[in-house]
C-alpha cells in the first residue's frame, strides 16, 4: 500500500503524518508512508488543501488532520 | 450553490435506509436543538451580568477606587476579557458548523468559468466562510487558476480569506460595537473585490510562473463529503477547540496591554500620533503594518485603546487591516508561484485599497 500525506509542514500536516504512521504501526499492513511537501506533486494530485492523505492514488482526505479511526478504516 | 444545500439537506435522511433508525435520529435532533437552545439561553444571561460582575469583583471585592489608574485598569480587564471570549466561543462554533458546508473543491466548482466582475464578488464572500488555512494558499492558488477560476478572481479569494475573518468581526462587535464591526466587514469585501478585479483588469497571467500553467489537477477524484448534523456540529465543537485553545491567549494578552493602555495613557495623547490631524499617519499605520503578521485576536484589544486615547478610526483600522490581510510568510509562500512582478503588484493593490479606506473613515467620521 502506498500512502502519501500532503503538506508543506505545517503543526496540521505534521499531526496528520504522525497518525497516519501510527495507524500502520498498529494495523501492522505492508505500507509505505511518504511525506509529500511539493506543491507541483499535490496539484498533481488534485489536491487544494492541506493536510490530505492520498491512499494507492485515491485521496481520501483534505483540508483537515483524519482521525485514527478514519485511518485505519482506509488501510484495515 | 442549489446543489450544496440539496446534497447537505438530504445528508441526514440518505444515510439511514432503516425507518426505525430515522425516527431515532429524529428525537436526538430534538434533544440536540433542545440543549443548544438551553445553553444559547445560559450563555446569555452570563453575558448580561459580565458588567455588573466586573464591576463587583474590582470596586467591591478588590477594593480598588473607581476612576484611580490600577481600578480602571483591572476593571476593564475583568469585563472584556470573559465577554470576548464569550462572543468568540459563540461566533466561532456557528463559523465552523456553516464552514462544513463550503469547502475549498466546492467553491471552485462554483467561480469556475464565472464572468469578472461577478466572480470577484462571489470569491470575496466564498472567501470569507471557506476554511482555508494559509499554508494552503499555494495548492489552492494552482487549483483554481488551472480550474479555469481568472487570476484576479482568484486573488480576491486570496485576499477576503484572512482579510474578513470572523474573530476580528467579534472582537470588532465585542470592543467597539456593531458600527465599527460593519464598517470593517463592507470595506474588507470592497479591497478584497476590487483589489483582485483590478489586477484581473492588468493582464498579469503570464505573470504567473510557467510550472503552474502546465498543470493539469483532476480535483474530481476528491470525495465529495456527505455529513449528518452530528458531525456538523462535531466540527463546530472542534473549530472552538482548535481556534478559540490557540487565540485565547493572544487575546487576554492584547486584552492586558489594552487595559494598561486603559488606565494609564492620558485622554486624548493618541490624537497627535495617529488622530485625523496627522495625514501622514494613515501610509505610516500601512507601511508598518504590511510586513507584521500578527492575528486579530491579540491586535483588536490594542487598538480599542488607541481608539480611546485619540487614534482616528480610520488610521487604527487600515493599521489593522494591512497586519491581517498581507503578511511576509504568505508573500514568500506565495512567490513559488507569482513572479516579483505579479507580487510586487498585489501588495501595492491592496495596500492602496487599504488606504483608501483609512483615508475615506477619517474623513467621513
């Protein structure tokens, strides 16, 4: 699984990184976690606000840090 | 903007395809208005007796004299201080459950191929109740501009966002009442509208750096929310969480130094530094405000003070409007995708719409 959290680095895009690497620690799923802060690879993902979390191409959030739960409904 | 309140309307009854299940979701909304109304009507009553408390707790329990310096001080702390944020617990609750209903992909969807003029107006107001955070500005600029949204629509976006926001209403309502509030709100849509169809006027799109015109975004893949009531309150409770648990101190703070302003700067010793008679003192407030990046909540109770002490309403409120609306950090955020030129024009826009207006209060008040 390939999981992409946009953001430039802000407290709200660190926040949601983290929990988005908690999430997989605990589920323990096959992921890849990649911090994207370009802003040319968001828009590219048809992203407009951050922070958003993009799962295997599919984004699945934006404009705001996802709760746990939400998470781990996308990954589980 | 039919299609919104349709899809949001519904959004309670499409996700419960049981009867049963409606009807119980039927009597929790009755509990739910039931409770709001009776905490709206606490909130209130507390509200009414802020005065009278303050007054209490400085002359009678503190024993301060009324009209001595630390007595004047203090008093004004103790009043302003619950009854700010109060308003900004209130405000903020209701800005973050309408906030659910405009998000940045639907207010694109809504300028996109709208006319100049017509979409300068709506993008101010979108601007003013999409949540937008100013780390976002970039991704949202190449969103709209390759959406096809014009630049100068855009650009009103971009400067009604932070321009009208809601804590500087209620701070504004809260210290200096309804009229001043008003005034801020009508003139802060005017530069946003004006500022950007200006520049729209000028022709700067290839002023815009070429990687962004190459873009092509496909915003449709994002999942367009359908939320309950539940969770539209959920994200009102959580935006006063969020905003009212960050502001609160920059408020008791500028709520302090406006106090001792209060207290302890004479009548009227304002008037000569930033009063109407000084005609330098309005490009002085906007000069020194352009590069500050302060947020209303601390710089209001400031210049509620000033405003006491002699200050023209107009200078104090372009001072105010150039912290807010242009600040350094965006400007650098936003270079990655304007060149110097496009920039170098965008402050002068609106740092001369902000002008005017400083100008135009202190000559009509």
């Amino acid at each position: 699984m390939d999981i992409k959290v946009c953001g430039p680095g802000c407290p709200k895009c660190t926040q949601a990184e983290k929990l988005v690497k908690e999430a997989v620690g605990e589920t323990g799923v096959e992921a890849t976690v990649e911090k994207v802060t370009e802003f040319q690879e968001m828009a590219k993902l048809g992203i407009l606000s951050t922070p958003a979390v993009v799962i295997d191409g599919q984004v699945k959030c934006v404009g705001k840090v996802p709760t746990k739960k939400e998470i781990l409904s996308w990954i589980g | 903007m039919k299609k919104i309140e349709n899809d949001a309307g519904c959004a309670s009854t499409v996700e419960t395809p049981y009867p049963g299940k409606n009807i119980d979701n039927q009597t929790k909304q009755v509990k739910y208005v039931l409770l709001g109304l009776l905490i709206l009507a606490a909130w209130f009553v507390i509200y009414k007796q802020l005065l009278a408390f303050s007054g209490f707790v400085t002359f009678q329990l503190f024993g301060l004299n009324e009209g001595s310096h630390l007595g004047e001080a203090v008093h004004f702390f103790l009043y302003d201080t619950p009854k700010v944020l109060m308003l900004l617990t209130l405000v903020v609750f209701g800005v973050g459950i309408i906030r659910t209903f405009f998000t940045p992909e639907r207010t694109r969807n809504i300028l996109a191929g709208k006319r100049e003029s017509v979409g300068n107006v709506l993008a101010a107001l979108l601007g003013t109740v999409t949540p937008f955070c100013s780390c976002s500005a970039v991704p949202l600029f190449i969103g709209f501009v390759t959406a096809g949204v014009p630049l100068g629509v855009t650009l009103s976006f971009l400067v009604a966002a932070p321009l009208v926001n809601e804590i500087a209403l209620v701070l504004l309502y809260g210290l200096l009442g309804w009229k001043v509030a008003g005034l801020y709100l009508v003139t802060g849509l005017f530069v946003a509208i004006v500022a950007g169809w200006i520049i729209g006027r000028l022709g700067m799109e290839n002023h815009i750096e070429e990687w962004v015109q190459e873009i092509r975004t496909n915003v449709d893949d994002v999942p367009d929310e359908k939320l309950t009531w539940d969770e539209r309150f959920l994200r009102g409770w959580e935006a006063v969480k969020d905003i009212v648990g960050k502001v609160w101190i920059y408020v008791v703070a500028g709520i302090a130094v406006g106090a001792g302003i209060h207290g302890y700067v004479p009548e009227g010793f304002m008037a000569s530094i930033m009063g109407k008679g000084a005609w330098w003192s309005v490009p002085a407030a906007v000069v020194i405000g352009v590069p500050m990046y302060s947020n209303a909540a601390g710089i209001v109770p400031v210049i509620h003070a000033l405003l006491e002490k002699g200050a023209a309403l107009g200078t104090v409120l372009a001072f105010m409007m150039s912290v807010i609306a242009l600040s350094l950090p965006e400007m650098v955020i936003l270079r990655k995708v304007l060149k110097p030129r496009l920039i170098s024009a965008f402050i002068v826009v609106v740092a001369s719409g902000i002008l005017l207006v400083g100008y135009l209060f202190n000559l009509i008040i």
